[in-house]
C-alpha cells in the first residue's frame, strides 16, 4: 500500500459534487447543496446570540442595554479573529481543486496555532471593557455590568476559533451537514446554561449577566470537541492526523494566513466596528434608544447569516475553481453566490416593512408599560434596516467570492473607506446635527454598506482586467 500523499489523496478526496461545473444548472445546484447547511448552520450559529438577547431582556432593559454594549464591543473583536482564520478556508480550498492535501492538513496545523496567538492577544485587550465604555461616555453602572459579561464570555474566542479552523476543514471538502448538527447542539446547551446560570435554576447561583458569559465560553468549547472527535475518529479526515506534531513550526504557512487574513479581519472589523460604533451613538441618545437597537440590530443579524453562510460556500466554491485553473468556473460559481445572496435579501427586505411589530415583540413583552418606547423606536429604525438588506447581502457575498480568489488587501481598504469615511459620519450628521435620532444613525449604516456593495461587485465583476486571477500563486 502507498502512504504519503497517495493516501491522503484516496482517503479524503472531496466529494464528486463539489469540483467547479460545466453548466450554470449544475453550478446551482453544487452551490445550493453546499450553501444551505452553512446557512442554517450561521442561523443556528446567531441564534447563541439571539437566546443571550432575549434571555437578557428578560432580566429588564438595563441588563439588555448593558449585555449590547459587551457584545457590541466584543463583536469587532471576535470578527477580526474570525476574519483572519478565514484564510484558511481559500487556502484549503484552493490546495483540494489542485489535489495538494498535504498542504491543506499544513494549513489545519498552522490555523491552530494562529487561533491560540490571536485569541490571547484579543482577550488581553477587552480585558478592562469598564474603562473603555466609560471613555465612550457610557453610564457607570451600564459599563460595570458589561464587563461583568466579558470577564467570563472572552474566553469563548480560543474554543470559538479552533472550532472555525475545523469548520473550514469540513466545508472545503463539502462535509457542511455535521457543522450545522454541533451548532443546532450548541443552541440547547447554551439555552439550558442560560437558563441555569443567568436566572439561578436547577440549585445554580443567579449570576445574571455573568451568568450568560460563562455559558457562551461553555457552549463554544462543547461544539470545539464534538468538531475534533468527530474529524479525529472519521476514517476520511483522521488520515490527516492533525494533532501529530502539532507543536512543530511552519512559518511559511504561519505567515501566508496572516498575510491572508489580517485583510479579511480587518474588512469584517470595519463593518462590525461602525455597528458597533452605532451602538455607542446610540448610547448617548438614552437607554430606550439603546435598547431599541439592539432588538433592531439583532433582527437585521439573524437576516444576514443566510448571506453570510452563501458566502462562505462562494469562497469555497471560488477557491476550488481556483485551484483547478477553471476561469468560467471563477465566474458560475462567484455569480451565481451573488444573486443567491442578494435574492434571498429581498424577503427580508419585506418583512422588515409588513412585520416590524411582530418581529420586536419576540424580544420585549409589549403588554408592559415600560417596554412601549423602546418598542416604538425599534420598529422605526426596522423600517431603515429594511432599506439596506439587499446591499448588505450584496457586499458580503461578493467580499466571499473575492477571498476565493485570494483577494483580500484592497477589498479591506475599500470597505474602511466606506463604513469610517461615508457610514459613520453620516450617521452622526444624521443623528444628532440634522436631529435625526436614532433613525438618521441606521441612514448611516445604509450608505455605508450601499457604496461598500458597488464596488465590491465592481471589482469582481472587472477581476482578469484587474489581474486577480493568478494561476502562478497556486
């Protein structure tokens, strides 16, 4: 029997559906089946979150205000980390459409060992959340109880970041069911401890806020494990023998995910920054507006996990055809990704307008007299977030296919310009010098998100003129 790469190669093969193909028919269908369980899976994957919120605002809308100041500083974060371990997913696709799986365990292997430097390095740096918030002008007691939360919930980066390595791994051989089996799994666990540690049930101590950051670290080291096992025992992808050797340095690889990702975390930080910008706008407005928000927010977040999960299989699908050398590949499986993401959009775009009523009262009991301001204004900024959701599908989509191809450096440019220099200022003049509230705040988020959509698309569009396709780098 042969060993080596020969075996790798017999052993863990993707599967026959996944390499770039001849239609546009058949190009459809490979990207549907390997989008949707990246799409439930980003569901199943925001609705952690979503129980965080609606278990929040059952505490009363001081805990939830003060829970969306801690995820919205903590989001950026954990967007740049996720952002840069992306890199692995075009790097291991791209070494499967060249049939190169030696690179693609090298690559798993050095993933690891970035996902440990960064998350070390992300905690140190929202360690001391309570400063921060009071330097953006926060209420003392909402910036107490938010580092309250992150003092337990930063630790959940190390768990959260191995289990993407792996997730990747996964989905660049077309094995996205089981990511989307251990996140539905991660949805319980994290309820149940929620429900345990935030309210004190089951003989647990009520740590409330706390309590919700203890689970969410829980919760991402379970699915992290049952990720592991499963790649460790499966007779496909134990052949790679990922933890062997594990401590030996590959700096070339180590650097190419930097070299690779840093763009790609910095893209996603510009856009979950100005989010979280808005956030902290939105704060000096008032606790009702604040509150209001974060309902509005976490809508529009759930929504954009179906393109956000297209994406993901457009980097994939792009790499493999990449890594093939197929440039009408590049092409079926980047637009097709596209009108994927985009169309799907255009419903939200009409529930957001015909339902806004219905969706805020998942998240805070309209039958209280102390809920109804902070219900109205969440329904008013629904109505502006309904005007971005088919650039901000759009963008992201576009953002993947590019990153299939490698892209990443000017894209990250592109969209700081677009978010810092259009998006937030106009949400300032919007919000407080024109007066208009919170509603010219989300204006804001719209343009910026609208402009970073253009010439994203652009640039795809024009991408041999351009020079992106790069066969000599593979």
């Amino acid at each position: 029997m042969s060993t080596g790469l020969s075996t790798d190669r017999a052993i863990v093969a993707p599967d026959q559906s996944l390499p770039p193909s001849v239609l546009w028919g058949e190009e459809i269908k490979a990207s549907f089946n390997l989008a949707w369980p990246l799409v439930v899976a980003q569901v199943a994957q925001m609705a952690l979150f979503t129980t965080d919120v609606i278990m929040m605002g059952w505490l009363g809308p001081k805990f939830l205000a003060a829970g969306t100041l801690a995820t919205s500083l903590m989001s950026p974060f954990l967007l740049f980390g996720i952002g840069l371990i992306t890199a692995v997913a075009p790097m291991m696709a791209q070494a499967i459409g060249a049939r190169d799986f030696k690179s693609v365990r090298r690559t798993t292997r050095q993933g690891f060992w970035v996902s440990i430097v960064v998350a070390a390095l992300l905690v140190g740096l929202i360690w001391n959340a309570e400063i921060i918030f009071l330097v953006l002008g926060q209420t003392p007691e909402n910036a107490s109880m938010a580092q309250g939360y992150i003092r337990f919930a930063a630790w959940n980066f190390f768990p959260a970041f191995l289990f993407l390595v792996l997730r990747c791994l996964l989905s660049a051989h077309g094995k996205t069911s089981v990511v989307l089996y251990i996140t539905i799994v991660g949805i319980f666990v994290n309820a149940a401890g929620n429900y345990a540690l935030m309210f004190g049930n089951w003989g647990f101590p009520r740590l409330e806020l706390a309590g919700a950051g203890i689970s969410t670290t829980f919760v991402n080291l379970v699915m992290f494990l049952l990720i592991l096992a499963y790649i460790l025992f499966h007779r496909r992808y134990k052949r790679y023998a990922i933890l062997v050797r594990l401590w030996k340095p590959d700096w070339s690889r180590f650097k190419e995910i930097f070299r690779i990702g840093l763009p790609i975390g910095c893209t996603l930080t510009a856009e979950t920054g100005l989010f979280a910008a808005a956030t902290i706008l939105m704060g000096w407005l008032g606790t009702d507006e604040l509150a209001a928000h974060a309902i509005a927010l976490q809508c529009a977040s759930i929504a954009f996990m179906v393109p956000l999960g297209i994406s993901q299989a457009a980097t994939i699908r792009v790499g493999l055809a990449m890594g093939q050398k197929n440039s009408d590949g590049i092409k079926r499986a980047g637009w097709v990704s596209i009108f994927m993401g985009t169309g799907f959009m255009v419903t939200t775009c009409l529930a957001f307008w015909l339902m806004p009523t219905l969706l805020v009262s998942f998240y805070l009991d309209p039958a209280l007299a102390e809920n109804q301001v902070s219900l109205k204004l969440a329904v008013s900024y629904l109505a502006v977030a309904a005007l971005f959701q088919l650039v901000d599908g759009c963008q992201v989509v576009t953002a993947g296919a590019l990153r299939g191809l490698s892209d990443t450096k000017v894209p990250m440019f592109l969209a700081i310009f677009g978010y810092w220099a259009l998006g937030l200022p106009i949400s300032y003049v919007g919000g407080f010098v024109l007066e208009g509230g919170g509603q010219g705040i989300w204006l804001g988020l719209a343009a910026g998100l609208s402009f970073v959509a253009v010439v994203f698309v652009v640039r795809f569009t024009i991408r041999e003129r351009l020079g992106l396709i790069n066969y000599k780098s593979i």
